[in-house]
C-alpha cells in the first residue's frame, strides 16, 4: 500500500507530455499561466506540480480538462531564451493528485495528494522485475530503435515501480495509455500493464516484420503500385480477409445462390461476378459491373407475403380506416373472394379517381394494410421521361433502374400493393412517352415479362397489386385508361364529412398538437360549422387544416391562460377561426330572371355555376363573357338557335333577335370553363331573360341540348349532385338518359334531392320556371 501526503504547490499543464516520477527532461514553457506557476515554483521551494491536459488543441485549460493525477517535480534549472519561451530542467518526484484547486486566476495553485511508493519488494515482484526486463529486451532487439545501452541502464533499477515507469516513458505508446500507466498507483498492476503492453508490441512488430518479408518476396515486378496493393493483401491475409477482392467475391456468389433468382438471372448474375473477378478494382467497368450485381440481389425474385384471406377482418380495417367509399371496399373485398377460392388471380388494376382529399392514397395503404401486404409508392407526377418508368441502359453513366424496379426494391417481396400515385400527371416530350412504358406494367398480360433497361433480364409484376390515382381521366391516354380498373370516389356528404372528421381527422390532429381528448372538445354543431362555413370542397384537406388550426389556437389558450379544458361550439366557432368564409347554400335567396343554377364536374369535384342573360337594344348580337371554354360557346350558340327557332311556341318575339342584343355572362371569369353540359342552363336562362319570367331559385341543372330542343345526357352526376346539396339546391332537372345514375348518389343526399327527369327542353321549362311557359 501507498502512503499519501498533502501539500500546496503551482501547476503546470502539460501539451501532448507526460513526466514520470524519477525521470528528469527539459521543458520549454510559453504560456503566461504556465510562466507565472514556473516562477512562483521558483520563489518558493522549486515544487511544482505536472500534468497532462486531455485535449492538446485548448491554449488556456480549466481544471475539468486536465488529468486529476500527474507528477510532483522539482526545479532544477530555468533558462530564458531569446523567442520569450524559458526551458527549465525538471525532475519527477513522486505521483500525485489533485484534491482541491485554490487559485486559478494568474496561474493553477492546487492542494495535491502525494503519493508514497513502499521501499519493501517480496518476491512476487522481483519476478515481475525479471519478466519485464526480458520482454523488454526481446522488443529492443526486434525494434531496433532503442539502444542496448539503454537496456543496461534499466537493468540496474532495484526499484520495481520505477522500472517499470521508465521502461513504459521509452515504448512508442499514446498519451493516453502513458496516463493509464501513471495512474496505476499499485506496483505489482503496473509491472503486469507494462509487461502486458511491452508484449503486445512485440506481437505487432513481429506482424510488420512478417508482413514487411511478404511483400519484399513480391517485389520481383518492382512497380511502387503493384508494392503497395501486395502490402494491402498482405495485411488483409492477417485480417482473415481472404486476401480482400477472393473473399468479396466469394461473399456476392454465395448471396445470387441464397437470392433464388430464375435460372436465366442466376446465370447472368455469375457471368457478371465472373467478369468482376477479372477487371481491375481501379478500372471504371468495376464499380459499373458491381452495381448492377447489387441491383440483381436487391430486387425480389421470389420472397413474398402471404395474403390474410379474412374477409371480414379485411372488411373491419376498411372500415376502421375509412367512412364511406363502400364501391371501392366492395372491389377489394371481391378480390379476397375470388383469391380464396382460385389462390391463383393476377393482381387487379385499380385507379381511383376523385377530387384531391378523398383518401385515395391512404385508401390505398389500408387495402395493403387489410391484404397483409407491403406497401410502396411511386409519384408519378410530372414524370416526362419514359427512362425514368423504363430504366437507362447500363452504357450510360449514372445509369440506374426505373421507378417500378425501384419500387419492388423498396417493396421487397413480389407481391405488394404498389401504388402509381398521380397517374394522371405524367406528360411527354423528346426524351419519349412514359404513359406508353407504364403500358406493359400494367396490363395483366404482358407484366410477367416486364423489361427494364438496365436489368435487362425479363422481371414478373403478375403477383403485383396495381392500384392507380388520378384526378382527371381526361388526361389518361385511351390505351392506358383501357388497362386499368376505374372507381370513381366522387367525394363526401356533409354526414360523411362529420363522421371523418370526430373519427379520424379530429383525434389525429389533437394528437399532433400535444393535446389530450380531455384538454379539446369540438362539440358536433361546431364540427358541422366548420364543414359549411369554412371550407367548399370534395375531399377533407382543408377540413384538416381548419381542424388543425382550431387545435393550434386551443394550444395557446392552455399554454398563455392556464386553461385545463377548451370546448368549442358552434356559438364560438369564430374566435378559433375568424369570420365565415361561406356562405351555407349558394342559391340564390329569391326567384330571378335570366339567372339559371347550372351544374358543373371539375377536377377537384362537382361545383354550381351561375348562368346570367341579360337583354340591352341592338341587333341581335350574342356577346359571351366568363372565360368560356369552345364546348360551352358551342352550347350558347345552340341554345340561342333553338330559342330563335321556337320563339312563337315559347312565347317570345319572333323578331328579338332584332331588337336586342343578348349577353350570356358565367361568373368568376378569371377562372377557366368548359364541358358539355350547360346547354338546357343556357336555354332556360335566354328563355327566362326574353319572356321575363323568373326562374325557380331552388333548383339546378345540367345536361346538353340539341338544336331541335332533345336533351342529352351528361356525366359526374353523383359529383353534381353533391355540389348541388352543398349549394342549398333541392331540385334538380337531369337528362332521362342518366336515371341510370341516380343509385350511385348516396342515399342521404338521394333523400334530401328531387330529381327532373327530362328529355325535352319543354320538360326543362316547365320544370324550372315559376309558372312554367305558355306553349
């Protein structure tokens, strides 16, 4: 055991040094700090404290940055030299730790704990002594950079902490293992640290020499590079490397057998391994070859889930997952019949088309979710570049697969629901027509053998379920849209919308923004306020960013107020969301003239639109305003026909077209308009304006006239229909030729809606004027 002994004495951090008891060297100091402690040293009894800071890069250390245990040294002599830094001779004396520090503004006045070394040596350690002093000798003879006298200097150390503490200042050790050694107060575990250290030296010098002997026998061919690549085998022969690039390839060709590729691709995956082999790890072909090695073992080729064949769990998490949409739960649902009972179907190709909000993608990811199935998706938005579906040939730098590929990489099985989101957006240009690659993918015929440019090799999507989002059919290629599966999701009732939001939208925001269910209450009437005051539209978006921003203001009421609970109700809908930006039913409050309700599909749902006619003197000259399409300019030209052709049967002039000119206007004209359904809102609207009868407020319309007065039928009715029970409208006029359609409206609105029937324009007038019109 050691004694300890306190005193109070300067310190002196050391940069990158370390000074052992005994050992006597020359420093030279040129901090100020440092200086100052030399000279207090030197003032009182030549005592000053060494130790080593623990990052060599600060210039001026506290004491949480130094090493608690250092050397208590002595000075011996202090010389200034001529650049301002002094060098002083010092001499350790015996170890020591810091116990307390009293003074650190001009210089580090510490309170150290000496540490006595016993003088008594048994034979335990006289053993450890002569262990010592033979490694050490092995390693100077194997080292050759320490001289034998220095050897015999140390063989005349009796003190066992000592030789052991010079032995350790001679090896080539970092710092930090100096320090562990200086730490090691308990003689006999520093003799064995040392000895441990001294050996494991010897092992990598004997390492170096073996290694060094390798290479010099492969220097026959003598070039500096072909030195340099024999040293690296070298050294990974003795890392059980298998001589670097031998165990790679060894590793790549026991992975394409595991992968259980078809033949055809394992065979083409070895021959690419083999040419691996062969190039030249400096040559570009390497890195090209070994990608696409990677790319063949990344893909699935046979790895799949197995589908969960309950068709009422499937139906629950649909359920679970989405309010409504039952057509598109109903296809699903049919899918897991038919699998269960043929386990043999080719992936269906679905495409949802609806207004953005609907839930097509998360619809999507619940039907994976209700398959057990992965789940991927690509965004096909914006996509002009038929490579990019394709692939680039490997010819080309930066070459790569194509996003299906890259999908089933993602996927990794070759069964998952992948989903081709925005399908609908894809355009082309010089670079070629990516709606004609994405042909192959997803026609059930021809997807078991889809090729992709730079795999090359033939790649079965069969097992894929493709589903497809679009906005628009109109923009999709005939022969693409003739592929898929279409499934309208016209977009939600206002009793929907209530439902998603308390079940889905309202928890899931209120979690996002830290709250708790106890903490917000939005009471049903206010839920239904913000669905008709604050938002228009088919989907559920902006109900989510309405719902969010309620969320956020109830965060600051709890934060700012110290409110534990915020109710939100109809009543104080305003202070959460400001002014009403709607107005609940657009109809118009009381019968007009010359101003007919129409009814328009856009791409983002159905809509109302509000036809105007006015009459002023002129000569027959129909002017038309509103930013109108040529389909609806063509409508107001056949309406204008028809009425001037049956002006006496309905009751006008047969000579207005002499006596005024009409002005057809559509509201909102900065917004763009156009389709083939304003034709009977056009006529009623010029018959209304020139026999000066109102027309009834309450009710909307659409549907395309003939020149001899036949009504044509339309599409998006169900889309219509729900802006026209959003708008307030409770009767609306419909081609006969669409009765077909009214069952896919939902029945609450089905309920709360009168349909009128019509194939003549007759029918139309007497439908929507107050009186009707005299014939």
């Amino acid at each position: 055991m050691t004694n300890k002994k306190e005193i109070i004495v300067p310190l002196l951090p050391l940069r990158g040094l370390l000074v052992y008891p005994t050992m006597v060297l020359h420093l030279d100091v040129g901090r100020d700090k440092s200086v100052q402690a030399l000279e207090k040293a030197m003032v009182d009894d030549h005592l000053i404290f060494l130790t080593t800071q623990k990052d060599i890069s600060i210039d001026e250390p506290d004491s949480n940055e130094l090493y608690h245990l250092g050397t208590l040294t002595r000075v011996k002599q202090m010389l200034k030299l001529p650049n301002g830094t002094i060098r002083v001779l010092v001499e350790g004396l015996k170890r020591a730790k810091i116990a307390e520090v009293l003074d650190d503004e001009d210089y580090f006045s510490v309170k150290v704990e000496a540490f006595e070394e016993p003088e008594s040596r048994d034979v335990e350690d006289q053993a450890l002594m002569r262990t010592l002093l033979s490694h050490f000798e092995q390693y100077i003879k194997v080292s050759k950079k320490i001289s034998t006298e220095t050897f015999t200097s140390v063989t005349d150390i009796e003190e066992p902490g000592r030789l052991a503490d010079i032995i350790a200042s001679h090896l080539p050790l970092k710092l930090k293992e100096k320090q562990e050694i200086l730490e090691t107060i308990n003689i006999k575990d520093r003799l064995n640290r040392v000895i441990s250290i001294i050996h494991n030296e010897k092992e990598v010098l004997n390492l170096e020499k073996k290694i060094g002997n390798r290479v010099k026998k492969s220097m026959e061919r003598t070039q500096k590079e072909y030195y340099l690549r024999e040293q690296m085998k070298a050294i990974q022969t003795e890392l059980g490397d298998k001589e670097g690039k031998t165990g790679e390839i060894a590793d790549l060709k026991a992975k394409i057998t595991e992968a259980n590729m078809p033949s055809n691709v394992e065979n083409t995956a070895l021959k690419e391994l083999n040419r691996y082999e062969k190039v030249p790890s400096s040559s570009a072909e390497s890195s090209v070859i070994r990608n696409y090695i990677d790319w063949l073992l990344a893909i699935p080729w046979s790895k799949e889930t197995v589908d969960d064949l309950n068709i009422n769990k499937a139906e629950k998490i649909l359920d679970r997952d989405h309010y409504g949409l039952e057509k598109v739960k109903e296809r699903v649902l049919e899918y897991l019949a038919v699998q269960q009972l043929t386990n043999s179907l080719k992936g269906p190709i679905l495409c949802l088309v609806g207004p953005p909000g609907v839930g097509k993608t998360s619809l999507a990811k619940s039907i994976a979710s209700s398959l057990n199935r992965n789940f991927v998706r690509v965004s096909l938005g914006g996509v002009r570049d038929e490579s990019e579906i394709r692939g680039h040939r490997r010819t080309y730098v930066g070459a790569m697969p194509g996003r299906v590929i890259q999908g089933m990489k993602k996927a990794g099985t070759v069964n998952p629901v992948f989903l081709l989101d925005e399908i609908d957006k894809m355009s082309n240009d010089f670079r070629g027509d990516p709606s004609s690659a994405m042909l192959e993918v997803l026609d059930p015929e021809q997807n078991h053998n889809f090729s992709d440019h730079y795999i090359e090799e033939t790649y079965d999507l069969s097992k894929v379920m493709f589903i497809a989002t679009a906005n628009n059919l109109s923009t999709i290629p005939g022969p693409l849209l003739d592929r898929m599966e279409v499934i309208s999701i016209a977009g939600y009732t206002e009793h929907e919308k209530l439902h998603i939001a308390k079940d889905h939208l309202l928890p899931k925001q209120i979690k996002e923004h830290g709250l708790s269910k106890s903490q917000l209450q939005v009471r049903d009437d206010a839920v239904q306020g913000v669905v008709r005051y604050y938002t228009r539209e088919a989907g559920v978006r902006s109900l989510e960013r309405q719902l969010a921003g309620i969320c956020r203001k109830t965060a600051k009421i709890i934060v700012s107020e110290t409110k534990k609970r915020v109710v939100v109700t109809a009543k104080s809908l305003e202070d959460f969301l400001g002014k009403k930006r709607f107005r609940y039913g657009q109809a118009e409050l009381e019968d007009q003239v010359g101003i007919a309700t129409g009814l328009a599909y856009t791409t983002v749902g159905g809509d109302t639109l509000q036809i105007e006619v006015s009459l002023s003197k002129g000569k027959g000259k129909l002017v038309l305003t509103g930013k109108l399409g040529d389909v609806m300019k063509e409508s107001a030209q056949a309406a204008f026909s028809y009425v001037r052709s049956n002006a006496k049967e309905l009751g006008i002039d047969e000579n207005f077209h002499e006596k005024f000119d009409i002005h057809i206007h559509v509201p909102e004209g900065a917004v763009p308009k156009d389709g083939p359904s304003a034709g009977i809102t056009m006529t009623t609207a010029l018959v209304s304006a020139l026999t000066g009868v109102p027309i009834r407020r309450e009710v909307g319309m659409t549907g395309e006239v003939t020149l001899r007065g036949r009504v044509l039928p339309i599409g998006g009715l169900k889309e219509k229909s729900l802006s026209a029970h959003r708008a307030g409208l409770t009767k609306i006029i419909l081609p006969k030729d669409n009765e077909k359609d009214i069952d896919d409206i939902p029945e609450s609105i089905r309920e709360e809606l009168s349909f009128v029937l019509v194939s003549h324009v007759d029918e139309v007038l007497k439908a929507a004027l107050v009186d009707g019109v005299e014939q």
